[in-house]
C-alpha cells in the first residue's frame, strides 16, 4: 500500500520528532494536539531541530522551510480522514489511548493503518478499540527521533504481513531502520533498558555512588553515548515509572519493582529535562 499523507497524534517531543521524519521523507503531514499552544510548541521544537541540521549543514535553509511547509498543526483529529497513515505518540494511558483509537478508527479511511508509538502498552488492546485490529500495529520511535536509527515495529495477534510491510517502508523512507518484535510487555527495547536505568536508580538510592558516578561508570565501561540516569531525565521520570508498571503488571515479577526514588522524584514533579529538574538540573 502507498502511504502519501500521515497524520501524528500529539505533538510532545516524540510526536514532534516522528512530524519532522515523516516531512523530511516528503510525506504530507498533520500534527495534532489538544490545544494550539501545545502545537505551536511542537512545531518550534521541530524548527529548532530543523536549525540545528542548517548549522551542521546536513540540510539547506530552503530544505528547512520546505519540510516545515509540510506539516499542518491541527487541533482536532478531523485532519485523519485524508491520511493513509496515523502514528499515535500521546501519554502512556490505555484509557486516552482507547479514545483516540475508537475517534481514529470512526474518522480514517478504511484503508487507512493507524500505529501507536507507545513504548510498553499492549498493541493487541489498543486495536480492540477498533473495528480494524488487522491494521493496528506499534511504530516505537527512539528519542530523539531524528537522530535515533531504530523503529522497533510491533505486531499485534491480528496485524496482516502487508500492513506490517507498508509500516517497514515507510520507516525505511524515513531513513530509520525497523526491527519486528511481538507485541509482549515492554518489546525487546525497553523490558531490557528499563532493567538498567532501574538498577542504576536503585543503586542512587541506596548511595552506591553519586549519580555522576553511576553515568560516568557506565559511559566508559560500557561505552554507552550516556549514563543510565541522564538518560532516564530524557526519556522522562514519568514515563520510566510508567514503563516498569506495564512490565510489573505484565510478568508479575519483582525485578520490575521501580526504586523507591523513582517514585519520589516523580511525586515531586521532577520528571526530568522537560521539567527542568530530575536527577539533573537543567539550565
Ligand atoms: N534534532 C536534530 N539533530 C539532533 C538532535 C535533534 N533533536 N539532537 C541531537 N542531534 C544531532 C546533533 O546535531 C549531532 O549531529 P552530528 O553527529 O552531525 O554532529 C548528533 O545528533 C549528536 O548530538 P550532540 O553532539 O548534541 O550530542 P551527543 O553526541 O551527546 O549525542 C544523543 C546526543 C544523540 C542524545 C546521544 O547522547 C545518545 O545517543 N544518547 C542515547 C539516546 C538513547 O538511548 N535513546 C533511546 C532512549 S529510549 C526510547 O526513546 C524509548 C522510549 O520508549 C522510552
């Protein structure tokens, strides 16, 4: 199937990173949010992005308004009726993610695919909120997006070969590399990663080393681009607590169990480089 028009639902850092790939790779695009300032945000996120490619000189100044030409900011979820294509990157709540899937699916062509960038939630229980479970499948982009070469494609119980096929090419298009997976509690990506940045909290709270240490361990040990917990601030305390939840509910293992800093933290509203403070303070 060729997909011409895509349309990403929500405009946070990874809904607006997948909005600038998918205009980089010439597809029309529609970023959604729920209010126009959340959208404006989206959008001079993606020109900031875009800015920094300029000075690196990967892209022109042209390019630059090209692809922002591409993207049309929405507030409501009309725009899915003209789209081939939509990629869902809201919060990880199964009851939000219910309601924009039954909308979708109401709003969207037939033939339309709509994928979910959740990093751990069901994809087989998000497409039982539509009557088009075979064209359900997790798109999981990695932050952030543009520079992340993996899309972690998972498949739920009634996903076709096709729709999986299509969902690869245009991955590919984005010049992003898809790997496949089933759809089991966490994917491959994050029932491995969650693990290590939990450990690494565990060992902050129990005052194994600072947390400069932990990172720096693991910078040079493992040559890791970063430490475990500076990459827990970019990722998002909220939503790594959020991820070992889905992973304690769906093994019913102790491993999972999230440091009692981590719930702390998140307690306190210090959820990382978005809110200015989580294990780092940021300027
Ligand atoms: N837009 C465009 N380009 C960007 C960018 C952005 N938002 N952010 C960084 N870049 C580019 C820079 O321009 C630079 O380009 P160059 O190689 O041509 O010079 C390159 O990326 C590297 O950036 P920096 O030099 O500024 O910084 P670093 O070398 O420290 O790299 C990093 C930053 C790419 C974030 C690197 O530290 C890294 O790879 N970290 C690990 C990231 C990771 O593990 N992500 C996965 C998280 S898990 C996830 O997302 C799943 C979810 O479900 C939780």
């Amino acid at each position: 199937m060729e997909v011409k028009t895509i349309m990403v639902i929500g405009a946070g850092q990874m809904g607006n990173g997948i909005a600038q790939v998918a205009a980089q790779a010439g597809y029309t695009t529609f970023m959604n949010d729920i209010s126009e300032d959340l959208v404006d945000r989206g959008m001079t996120a993606i020109a900031g992005s875009l800015d920094r490619m300029v000075k690196k000189e990967k892209i022109t100044a042209d390019d630059k308004t090209a692809i922002l030409g591409r993207i049309t900011p929405a507030v409501t979820l009309d725009p899915a009726s003209e789209c081939d294509l939509v990629i869902e990157a809201v919060v990880e709540k199964m009851s939000i993610k219910a309601d924009i899937f039954s909308a979708l699916d109401r709003l969207a062509p037939g033939h339309a695919i709509l994928a979910s960038n959740t990093s751990s939630l069901p994809i087989t229980g998000i497409a039982a909120h539509t009557g088009r479970p075979e064209k359900v499948i997790g798109m999981h982009f990695m932050n952030p997006v543009p520079v992340m070469k993996l899309v972690e494609v998972i498949n739920g119980l009634a996903t076709t070969p096709e729709v999986t096929a299509t969902v690869r090419a245009v991955a590919e298009a984005m010049g992003k590399i898809p790997v496949e997976c089933r759809d089991v509690p966490g994917f491959v990506s994050n029932r491995v990663l969650m693990v290590m940045i939990n450990e690494a909290l565990w060992e902050l709270y129990e005052g194994v080393a600072t947390a400069e240490g932990i990172d720096q361990i693991m910078k040079l040990g493992m040559n890791h681009p970063m430490g475990p917990l500076a990459l827990a601030d970019l990722i998002g305390l909220d939503t790594v607590l959020a991820i070992l939840g889905v992973l304690q509910d769906g093994y019913g293992d102790p491993k999972y169990r999230p440091s009692p800093l981590l719930k702390s933290y998140v307690a306190a509203g210090w959820l990382g480089r978005k809110t200015g403070r989580g294990i780092y303070e940021y300027k």
